[in-house]
C-alpha cells in the first residue's frame, strides 16, 4: 500500500476565523501535523496583518500545547493581484517563522501570466530564504490538471516551487451535487476514483505527502462557482473528518 507521511490536517476543515478551533478538531481526530489556513476570503485563520514575532510566538505556544507541528500553510490568494500578493509574502514569513517546510497558493488568471511570472519569482526567493518550498495548486488557473502544468513549471525552472495537486479543484464536481450547490461530502463517498489515483501513486513508490481537506465551512454554486458560507456543528465535523479518515486508511498507509 502507498504510505502518507505526513498525513496532515487541514484548518480549513473547520469553519470560521479561530485557529485554535482548527487545532482542537485536529488532536481530536489523531492528527499529530497540521496545515494551518490563511486563505483569502475563505478561512482566514492565520492573519497576513498580524505576522509578527510576538504573533507567531503566540501560535506556537498553542499548537504546542496539543502536540501539533505545523508543516504547512494554506496561502491561497490570486498571485497577480499586487494587495494580495503582499500579504502573501507575510504569509511566507508566518511559515517560515512557525517552522513549516510548505505554502501552499493559487496563482492567477492566465490572463495576468507575465504579473504572475514576476511574482512567483518573487514568492520563490523569500520561500528560498526560510528553506520553504511554494506549492502551486492545481486550480483551474495558470496551473490546473496535472496533464496541463508541467510546462508551466519547466518554463518557470524555480527549485523552491513544486505542483500541489488538488482532487477535489481538478475535478470539481468530485464530492457530490443537489441543490445546485457542489459540496464537500466525506471523502470516498462522491464519484472521484480514489483508489484508482492512489494505486497510480503507489505505482511510482516511495512515500507522498498528504493532506486531508475537507472543508465544510462552504459548498459552491454550480451556475456560477461563488461561495454560501455554512457553520456546520463539531459534532458533523468530528464525524465526517472521521469518515474521510477512516476511508484514506482503507487505501493506504497514513501516519498521522
């Protein structure tokens, strides 16, 4: 079986502002590592204004005290938009300062390419100077399916920058549609082939970072992919986390 190590909690699972709630629901399902959320808009729980040492202190000191080590960021922002590509920078300083070895982004409009070339350079060298790697996730935009972005990242030829490779952006609609809203339903209980993927992994050897994101803090619109915000109970959360956990182990070796 493929190994997942680490198997990392996303705080984007949980709904909401609060990192110490993410934190809280991670140790609660047997996470030992986790990928904290500052993503714009969506689940902004580490906040780009507030990066400083004192603040970064603070973080710590609560993941510390559940066991938690922060090995990601989730950074997602459109890189070709200069306000937001400022506070991605501080994001990058959050996670090297927090100890993370990954930040994890969208990049833009292939509209903007040149802007977005300029910034990932940019983004590359200040992940560069906290021994970081930027992951650029498959999300439909400059860089989608994994069968469309490597000449993105040939062309770019930047050692600090890798693909992160998202099912549930690749294939949209993979976690299950009614009410003319896509949600994100359990893993393994939508249509996205899991085990066929993960058997193709397997295939390659060696062992793979993962990490297990759900979020139900929001479902989309199929007509016009904008956001409804949810605030589901921790109760639906443990739950359904759980549910996606415990099908992840059916398929593979996930060291948490």
């Amino acid at each position: 079986m493929l190994t997942l190590a680490p198997f990392t909690f996303c705080a984007n699972n949980v709904p909401g502002t609060d990192p110490i709630r993410a934190m809280d629901m991670a140790r609660r399902c047997g996470f030992h590592t986790i990928e904290l959320s500052a993503i714009d808009g969506i689940s902004e729980q580490i906040v780009a204004e507030r990066v400083s040492p004192e603040y970064v202190m603070q973080i710590e000191r609560e993941l510390q005290k559940r066991d938690l080590q922060c090995t990601a960021l989730s950074a997602h922002c459109d890189m070709t938009d200069e306000a937001q590509f400022a506070r991605l920078l501080k994001k990058i300083e959050f996670a090297g300062q927090i100890g993370a070895q990954l930040v994890n982004t969208r990049c833009g409009p292939k509209a903007r390419y040149a802007v977005f070339e300029e910034h990932v350079k940019r983004a590359a060298e200040a992940a560069d100077r906290y021994g970081l790697r930027l992951g650029l996730e498959s999300y439909g935009d400059i860089v989608g399916p994994a069968s469309e972005c490597g000449g993105v990242l040939a062309e770019l030829d930047l050692p600090h920058v890798q693909y992160t490779y998202d099912p549930g952006n690749t294939y949209r609609f993979c976690r299950g549609i009614h009410d003319g809203y896509i949600w994100n339903e359990p893993i393994g209980q939508g249509v996205f082939p899991y085990p066929a993927m993960l058997a193709a992994l397997e295939r390659q050897g060696g062992t793979l970072g993962c990490a297990l994101e759900m979020p139900m803090s929001f479902c989309v619109s199929v007509r016009d992919l904008s956001f409804r915000f949810l605030e589901p109970s921790d109760e639906q959360l443990y739950a359904q986390i759980m549910q996606s956990v415990e099908y992840v182990k059916t398929l593979a070796h996930a060291t948490m």
